[in-house]
C-alpha cells in the first residue's frame, strides 16, 4: 500500500476512526479467509499436492475458474503455495491445520461468532434466539478449550478474593 494515497485517505475524514476500520477490515478479512480454507476442505486436500483440476473433480466441484481464484486468494494470503502447476499447503496453513485451538477459532470467528451479528437485525426482527449449540456444539466445545485457562485463573482470583467458609461454598 501507498503511503502518500493512506494518508490523504486518514487525513480527508476521522483519521483515528478510518484508521481503525483499515485495520479492523484487514483483520476481518483474514479470519473469513483462513476461516474458509478450513470449512472449505481445501487445506486438507493439499496436504497431498494435487492441480486444479484434479481437486476440483475430486471435490465434484463444477467451476475450475472459481476453484482457482479461491486457490490464488489463499496463496495471497500466504496458506496454500503452487510449484509446478500443483497446489500444496504452505507453512502458514499447515500451522493451522495442526494446532486445533487456532483452527477452531478461525472456524468458529467466520461463522457463528461473526453470524450474531451478521444476523442480528434478523433476529430482533423475527423474535426468539439462534441455534449455535445444536449447529456448532462440536466447534463451540473445541473452541472453550482455548478458555480453559482464563476461567480458571479468574476462579483462582475470585476464590483469593472471597475465600469460602463452609466446604459447599
């Protein structure tokens, strides 16, 4: 990115404000990425090169052209690589593949978390709630265990804060 253009952009309106949504909006779009990588299957898929064709027919996927480009939007972003005219996973999207903390995050941050309030105006609408648990309840459980230390440290503060005085409490 250009720096003369990015600061006549900040300076024109809210340069804190603008600033903030460019970063937010580069965030955001590397979750749905990386988030779509993995929903997709396709990271997996590479984990044995294959070309686009063949992983389009093996994945009965009818528009190469689109297989490609998504190909080509993961490489950009650094998850997928092509030697030879063959797709394999690169060092970032096996990293991914491997740590099923990070994995669940980026599956559970592209859809459900984000989907709240992407469908927020639905719901108020429409009156009554969502189906995450009964949807996502295997990605949900995957992703708490990420949480699993914070709930504890803060249970340790509380219980130093508010000792119990009978064994029950």
């Amino acid at each position: 990115m250009r720096l003369r253009p990015l600061l006549r952009t900040l300076r024109a309106g809210d340069t804190q404000a603008r600033l903030s949504a460019l970063v937010s909006t580069h965030v955001a779009l590397d979750v749905a990425v990386k988030g779509a990588a993995i929903r997709s299957g396709l990271l997996e898929d590479l984990m044995l090169p294959q070309g686009v064709e063949e992983l389009a027919a093996r994945r009965r996927w009818p528009d190469v052209l689109l297989v490609e480009a998504a190909l080509r939007s993961f490489a950009a972003h650094g998850l997928v690589e092509v030697r030879g005219g063959r797709w394999h996973v690169a060092h970032k999207g096996r990293r991914l593949l491997d740590d099923d903390i990070a994995r669940s995050a980026y599956e559970a941050f592209s859809t459900y978390h984000t989907g709240l309030y992407r469908d927020l105006e639905a719901v108020l609408a429409a009156g009554g709630g969502r189906k995450d648990v009964e949807r996502d309840g295997e990605l949900i459980a995957r992703l708490s265990r990420f949480m699993d230390e914070f709930v504890l440290a803060e249970v340790d503060r509380l219980i130093a804060e508010h000792p119990p005085r009978r064994l029950l409490d």
